[in-house]
C-alpha cells in the first residue's frame, strides 16, 4: 500500500521545512504539492499541481489518501486587504478541509497559531480560532491543529520587525516558564517535524497542539 501526501503552502517557511522532511523520509512514496506556480524544486516522489485557490473543486480528484498538510498563511503586509487575507487564512483550509473529509484523506494537519480563538478582539487571532473551530465541526477521522508562537527559521522576504521581535524572544523566552512555556519562540523546522511525527501515528479524534507541546512531539 502507497502512501501519499498533499500539502497546500509548500512555499511558505512551515511548508517548505515540510516538503523537505517529507521528500527525504521514505514513509511517503508521493508528495503532492498544490501551488499557485510550480517551483524550482524536483524529486521522483514529487508531484506539483498548478492551481486557482478560488477554484479548488476542480482539483479535488487530486486531494486523497493518507495526510493533507495545510500551511497556508498571509501577513497583513504581504495581503493589506483583510478579505483577501481571510481567504487566504479562513477560506481556503476549509475548503480543503471539506474536500479531506469528501474525498476520505485519513488525517488533517493545520498550522494555526497561538493564541487562536474565536473571542478575541484581534483580527488575526479571531480568523484562526474560527477556522479552527469551522474544521473541527466537518468531523474529520483525524485533525491535528498546531498552534505555533514566534516563528523561527530564516524566512526569504525581508521582515525587519519579525527580525527585531525574534531577537527580543532570545531574552524573553528563557523567562517564559510554567504555563508561559507555550508563548516561547519555535523553529518552524520543529514545527514541521513534529507534523511529520504525528502524521506516523494511527489515531482519531481532534488534536491540539501549543507550542510546548509541538517540541516534545518533534
């Protein structure tokens, strides 16, 4: 038996952590990327699938088998228009979401973020938390949700205040102990190798995962 994964923001500083673990570990015998355009990237068990977000019905015939990985995500600077940004964030994971449970795909992984809930008067945390809960309700077999702080792990556009706050958390992280342990910065390579590992395991039901926890997984 085959085992194929899919996973939609290969490009992004999770996905492509990802995409690598995935080509390199011999679990899977096919990764399926979805991609706005191809990338400059090839391998015998990788298959890149060109694709309109706004269109994602037409490649659901695509979107099966074992795990779907979803690392798709925005910055208010890269996408100001906030109902741009919700399809980005909100819209499309669901959509996939709904086509994992259509099409049968055993497991669910969505990067989500700290903090996520659907009360909070932020607009970023608000849209992550109602996605979540939005998923959670499509009662897929298996959904791991990971809740990731401060990212980590060298990100090819230009963020000066990214940069200035991941050197803050040098500091601050040491003294986030106890129930604050959650909010310390996370490499997205341990963050992705964590979805590897759990995608490994044969369970149901709906985990989530803060970033304390994210490290011991990976």
């Amino acid at each position: 038996m085959s085992n194929k994964a899919v996973i939609a923001g290969a490009s992004g500083l999770i996905g492509s952590k990802l995409l690598n673990i995935l080509l390199h570990e011999p679990y899977y015998d096919e990764v399926l990327i979805l991609v706005r355009k191809e990338l400059p990237i090839s391998h015998k068990k990788l298959v890149q699938l060109v694709i309109d977000f706004d269109r994602l019905d037409d490649h659901a015939a695509a979107i099966t088998d074992h795990a779907l990985f979803c690392c798709l995500g925005s910055t208010r600077k890269k996408t100001p228009d906030l109902t741009v940004y919700r399809k980005i964030d909100h819209d499309y994971p669901l959509k996939l979401a709904q086509i994992a449970k259509q099409n049968g795909v055993e497991q669910y992984h969505l990067v989500s973020a700290i903090g996520a809930s659907s009360h909070s008067s932020n607009f970023y945390t608000k849209m992550k938390g109602e996605v979540e809960e939005a998923i959670e309700k499509i009662g897929l077999n298996c959904l791991h949700i990971y809740q990731p702080s401060v990212l980590t792990g060298g990100r090819k556009e230009s963020r000066p205040t990214e940069r200035l706050i991941i050197g803050l958390m040098k500091v601050v992280d040491p003294l986030l102990a106890g129930r604050l342990k959650k909010y310390r910065s996370i490499s997205a390579g341990t963050v992705a190798r964590a979805m590897f590992n759990e995608s490994l395991q044969k369970q149901e039901g709906v985990f989530v995962h803060a970033s304390d926890k994210i490290k011991l997984l990976a």
